[in-house]
C-alpha cells in the first residue's frame, strides 16, 4: 500500500526575523518620539523632517553595526570553543568519552547502549567534534555571510520602520496635524508587524499584533515623554 510521504516543515529564518524585529521596533519607535517631541517645540515641519531624516540615517548606521559586531562576535565565540574541543578530544580522550556517555544517559540510554556508539563517534574526530559543539554546548557553525547579512537586514529595517512614522510630516504643512496622523500610522505599522510577524514565527498572529502593538506603544509613548520633557 503507498504511503502519503512525510514532510516536516519547520520555520529555519529565525535569525532572519530578529534581525528584522530589532530594526523595525527601533525604526518604528525613536524616530516617532524625536518627531513628537519636536512636534511640541517647533512649528515647522521641514525642521522636523530634517532632524527624523538625520536620527534614520545615524540610527540606521548604529543599528546595523551592532548587529554587525554581535554577529561577529558569536562566529568568534563558536570557533574559539570548537578549537578548545578539538584540543581537548586530543589530550582528554577519556574525560571527552565520558562527557558524550552522560549525555547519551540524560536521553535514558544506559552505559552499555551508549558505549558502542561512543567509541564509534571516537573515532571520527571531525563528527565528535561536532557531536559536542550541538550537545555539550549547544552551538551551531554560523554562517559566514551571516555577520554582514545580519548588518544589512537591521538597517534597511530601521529605515524602512522609520520612515512609516515619518511620512506625515512629509506630506501635511501642520506639525500637530503630522502628529496625530503618525500616531494613528504607527500603530497600525505595529499591528500589521505584529501580525506577520506572529505568522512566520508560529506565535497566534492576533495575540503577537496585540502585544506589539501595546510593548511598541508604550515604548513610543514613553520615548514621547521624555523627549517633550527634554524639549520643554
């Protein structure tokens, strides 16, 4: 009789979207509350503009060379524990040996069901090697492209986040007009955000849109604050 094939589908972009999440929540809040501020302090909107444009660009910069150098810094972190591992399997085989055995005892496998496996896995120094990057330590290779990838990903977020609440003060002469637009556009940037985001990472689309949208809000609301406080 034949059978229907399994297929697994399994959501492998998370990197992806954090560094998605990073830029546009930034993007999406401080250039909002840099404009509300301003908002309360002058009544030219070119100002406005000008100062939003500049904090994008900077933002945008900052952001993506952080996310830079943290990318950065796990690939260095992952290869300075693989060459310790590598020394180690050398010079503490038996003490290595040992290590592999308890993990295979916290699955519930008992000595003499894993002793056969381990000696297998001994001898393949490259697989052993990486039996305990994954298990002992729970790291995985990372990609090489993925420091500069991750750099691009979370500026062109932020610009794009940025410019959404923004674009009022593009478009309308009133500052406070502008406001009140950018408000009501930048909520709705955070539920759609919400929303997508919730779908591709498996969350409840709707409870992600909600929660976006109330962290996103009160953080835009307090950036606000502080910014008018600043601006007198």
């Amino acid at each position: 009789m034949p059978q229907t094939p399994h297929i697994e589908r399994h959501f492998t972009a998370g990197a992806t979207v954090r560094d998605i999440v990073i830029g546009m929540s930034d993007g999406l809040t401080v250039p909002f509350a840099l404009a509300a501020g301003l908002s309360g302090a002058v009544s030219s909107t070119h100002i406005i503009v000008t100062a939003g444009l500049a904090e994008i660009a900077a933002g945008s910069i900052a952001m993506g060379l952080g996310g830079y150098l943290a990318a950065r810094s796990d690939a260095d972190h992952y290869f300075s524990e693989r060459r310790r591992e590598q020394l180690e399997i050398k010079t503490m085989a038996a003490a290595e040996k040992a290590e592999v055995g308890e993990i295979f005892a916290s699955y519930g496998l008992t000595t003499e069901e894993s002793t056969p496996i381990v000696e297998a896995l001994s001898k393949r120094p490259d697989a052993w090697v990486d039996f305990m990057m994954r298990f002992e330590l729970g790291l995985e290779e990372p990609d090489p492209k993925r420091a500069l990838t991750s750099a691009i990903t979370i500026a062109l977020s932020y610009i794009v986040g940025g410019l959404i609440p923004l674009s009022p003060y593009l478009i309308l002469p009133k500052a406070q007009t502008a406001l009140q637009v950018s408000v009501g556009i930048t909520l709705l940037a955070l539920l759609i955000f919400g929303y997508v985001k919730g779908h591709f990472t498996g969350a409840k689309p709707l409870w992600s849109a909600l929660q976006t949208a109330l962290i996103g809000g009160l953080a835009a609301a307090a950036a606000f604050l502080i910014a008018r406080l600043i601006s007198g």
